[in-house]
C-alpha cells in the first residue's frame, strides 16, 4: 500500500545553496579581467556599438562591479583607469556617447595625453626648484697683483653645471631625432660578414 503523505506535517527540504568548486577564484578572474578591458576606449566603443548598454542586466552587471573599488579589490588592479571608465559607465549619457568613433577616439587621445604627461607634471610638483644664484655686483678696485712667487694655473677650472628643475621620464615614447643610438641594419652586418670570408 502506497502511503500518502501529508504538505503540512512534511518538513520542506533546505534550498541547495551554489557553492563554487574552487571557492569563487575563477569567477573573482573573470571579473577582474573583464572590469580591467573598461580601460580600453575601444572595448567600450565595442559594448556600446553591440547594443549591451541597452541591456538592463548589463546596466545592474556594470553597477555591481563596482565593488572593485573597496581597498581589499583594487589592489589587484592593474590598470586603474579601468575604474574610472566603469564610473563613467554609471551615466546613460556617457554610455551613449561611446557608441559614436569621434568620442571613443577623444577618449582614447586623452588617456595617452594623461599617460605621456601624468609623471613629468607630478614631478614638477614634488622636486625642489634650484636656488638662484646671487647676483654680484661688479667691483671697482682693480684686482690685486699676484705676487711672482706663486706661478698662474694652466687650464681653468671646469665651469659648474646647471641643474635642471625636472628629471626626464625614464619611459620615452619616441626616440629624440639626432639621438645617439646605433641602428642595426641587417644588410650591414652581412656585408661585413661577406668582406671577413673574402680577407680570410
């Protein structure tokens, strides 16, 4: 015989919890990497263009990102204009203006600009500036003789150089034209390689 039982003396079962398998490490890098892409003006341009931003589950997504500012995350970060952006991509209006190439590229031009200059302008803020020298008032009294004893130096003394204000950034983008740098040309190098054969 089949018993029947009775909804309301049967205890409901626990609802299962999700626990991850690896304790939340694939999805804390997945989230990491994902909030690190917002600091590329293009990913952006990319969401934006694909339509994500008309998502609401993307909006809420964006929103609860934002943990990633709390000291014990944004450690981890390693492009911090990536928070920034993710900021920024709390505004409808922001989010869509970067549908259109003209902003993402005023974007990504003012995030070099910031990069190229950031250091140098800090710099300018936190070295000492030289002292100016003093200004000497020209003497009438005609120097005095030396006595004959005491025989003139041959070369002058080396003139002081001036100290600059601001350090250059260690990190150029460029090579300055004219700099000393040797270019290695592999025809060249040939070529000495062919003359060393034919002398020996």
């Amino acid at each position: 015989m089949a018993s029947i039982s009775n909804p309301d003396t049967h205890e409901s079962p626990q609802k299962s919890v999700y626990k991850d398998p690896d304790d939340g490490r694939q999805r804390f890098l997945l989230e990491l990497e994902f909030v690190q892409c917002l600091a590329n003006p293009t990913y952006i341009h990319y969401l934006a263009q694909n339509r994500y931003f008309e998502d609401e589950a993307f909006i809420g997504y964006l929103k609860y990102l934002q943990y990633w500012q709390r000291p014990e995350y944004i450690k981890f970060i390693m492009y911090p204009h990536c928070l920034f952006f993710l900021e920024l991509l709390q505004n409808p209006t922001f989010r869509n203006a970067m549908a259109h190439p003209a902003n993402k590229e005023v974007a990504h031009r003012q995030q070099f600009y910031f990069w190229k200059n950031y250091r140098n302008n800090r710099l300018k803020h936190i070295l000492p500036r030289p002292l100016p020298e003093p200004a000497t008032a020209p003497s009438s009294a005609p120097p005095a003789s030396l006595p004959s004893s005491v025989a003139p130096p041959t070369a002058p003394p080396p003139a002081p150089t001036p100290v600059t204000a601001a350090a250059l950034s260690p990190m150029q983008y460029a090579i300055p034209p004219g700099s000393g740098l040797a270019k290695t040309d592999p025809r060249n190098a040939s070529v000495d390689r062919r003359k060393r054969k034919k002398d020996g």
